[in-house]
C-alpha cells in the first residue's frame, strides 16, 4: 500500500496513463490504479552519465545569465537518443524563415515576450508566457517575435533532427549542416495532423492555473510525451524512498509553477524553480515531489519520448 500511494503521488503508471488520455477539460478523471507487477527490471549500471550540454539541473537564471546584453541566442540543455531541447530567445521583430521537420513532433514552452506561432492549416496566434504549442512532423510553420520584448522559449524536438525548406518560400539552397547537405527531393507521406483529442495551443496560466482546466497530457504522440503534472505542495518524503527509474530512456521536466523537489540518484537532493530544467538520466532513481510552502501548487511537465513508458518502482 506504501507503494501504491508514493507512486501515485509521484508520478506513477496509473497518473502517465491518465495524463495520456486526459488531453482535455471533459474528459472523465482518472481510472482506478493499475496494479503493479513484481518484477526483475533491468537498470542500467552504472546509470547514463550527464555528459554536456546535459546536467541533473539547468538553472534559469544561469542561462539568462551566460547571454546578457544578447537578443537573439540558442542554447543546448538536452541531448540524448530520443530528444534534444534548447533555449532560444528572438529580439522583438524578427522572425524564422518557414520550415518543417520529417518525422518528429515538436514543442514550445513559451516563457518570455510574445511569439507568434504560424503552422500549415491552422489560424496563426500569439503564444504567451506559460504557453505550450504543438506542431507536428511536416507540418511547415514560422515562429515571430511579437511586441516590444525578445521572446524566449523552450523548444524540443527529435534528436538530430534537422529542417526541411520547401522550394516554395526558400527557392534558395540552404547553407549544410554538419553531416548533411541540402538536396532538392520530391517529398513523399504527407502532411502531418492533430488528432481528435490534441491542439496547437494550450495558454497553461490562463486555461489551467487560472481557469480551472485539468492538467494533463498536452502532446502524447509518437516518440514525443509533454505532460503536465499539477498538484499541491507535500511533505517531503524520506531520502529512502527512491522513486522510480526508467529502463530505456532519459526524462527531463520543465517547471512550469511553485517548487517541484527533486531526488536524483548520485545528485543531492535539490529544489527547483518556474523555468528550470531539470534530468533524470537514463537509469537513475528519481522521485519528483511538489514543494513550497502548504498549499501551494506547483506544475512540473514531464518530457520523454513515451507516453506509456516503463516505470520501475523500488519495491517496499
């Protein structure tokens, strides 16, 4: 029963599950909790190293920090075999030239300024702090940096994946990336598509924070899982309670609202703030807890590459 309550609590398979299927505000809540299974689970030993641009922890405020007195920057945070992240920031006026990419969803977290996010069949609009977007794979879009400030965003997507220009607006050959070059093709598979349950926008503030919406799953497609996970502040629990690993994948969250405390095995215990960025490599124990003071809320979403994941839970 220890178990049971600790896995729902913090993150669990029964919690992914609802998350993956409660992508709106009508949907009934969660189903009963699945039973777990006893199991022998392999773990990865030792656990994957963070080797750079990845750390347990990216602080914001370090970010902003390595490019003061620059408008327009990137910056690398994740890399592993499924997915990459990056910062960007865009001074006010500018924007991207349109583009797409083959196989893989992406996602936006917007977090500063006003962006605005143009995507093949769907009516242009503004993306605010706290906004998610969902663009998927072929679909061309355009991202525009709105108003009198930079926009800064989060964007993640499949790992080394790298655009496609159609000829029509970039009649231009663009310059190579290391290890491709550009070629003119004749592009067979189709658009991608929104299902009946997704969207292109979730304004999270305004919808769910302020607005009463469930939070859950934003994007649960293939290869990609953004999933919001909402509560309210806990006790933390006990440094011997271990959490959960994952056998093939690393996990990394954005913290969207409050405190979210953290334990990483081999990292000491930290607490993270809105706009960190935090991993659990691939192996790791790890336990997400909600922090602060009582009864505030606190948002952490969840990225991995699977939406129904394996969760290896420390047996009790």
């Amino acid at each position: 029963m220890v178990l049971i309550k600790a896995a729902f609590c913090l993150c669990s398979p029964a919690l992914l599950i609802w998350g993956a299927a409660a992508q709106t505000a009508s949907l009934p809540g969660p189903p009963a909790r699945l039973p777990m299974e006893s199991a022998w689970s392999p773990k990865r030993t030792p656990p994957r190293a963070y080797e750079a641009p990845n750390r347990s922890w990216w602080k914001l405020a370090d970010i902003l920090a390595a490019h003061k007195g620059q408008k327009s920057w990137i910056h690398p945070i994740v890399r592993n075999h499924n997915l990459e992240a990056d910062w960007h920031q865009m001074a006010a006026g500018q924007r991207t030239e349109p583009l797409m990419y083959a196989d893989n969803a992406t996602a936006l977290i917007i977090w500063g300024g006003q962006l605005r996010v143009s995507i093949k069949g769907q009516e242009p609009f503004v993306a605010v702090k706290g906004g998610e977007v969902h663009i998927p794979y072929r679909l061309p879009f355009t991202l525009e940096s709105v108003g009198d400030e930079p926009a800064l965003w989060l964007e993640v997507h499949g790992a080394g994946d790298v655009p496609l220009y159609l000829t029509a607006t970039t009649p231009d050959k663009p310059r190579d990336v290391p290890g491709f070059t550009y070629v003119k093709a004749a592009l067979m598979g189709g658009d991608g598509r929104y299902g009946p349950a997704d969207r292109p926008y979730l304004d999270y503030y305004k919808d769910v924070v302020n607005g009463g919406e469930r939070a859950g799953a934003f994007i649960a497609g293939d290869h990609m899982f953004v999933n919001n996970i909402r509560g309210p502040a806990t006790k933390t629990p006990p440094a011997s309670d271990l959490g959960h690993f994952h056998f093939g994948y690393d996990e990394f969250w954005f913290v969207m609202e409050g405190k979210i405390d953290y334990q990483i095995e081999g990292i000491p215990f930290f607490t993270a703030s809105p706009g960190d960025v935090v991993t659990a490599a691939q192996g790791r124990w790890h336990r997400a807890s909600f922090g602060g003071q009582p009864g505030q809320m606190a948002t952490r979403v969840a990225i991995n590459p699977y939406p129904r994941g394996l969760h290896s839970f420390q047996p009790h």
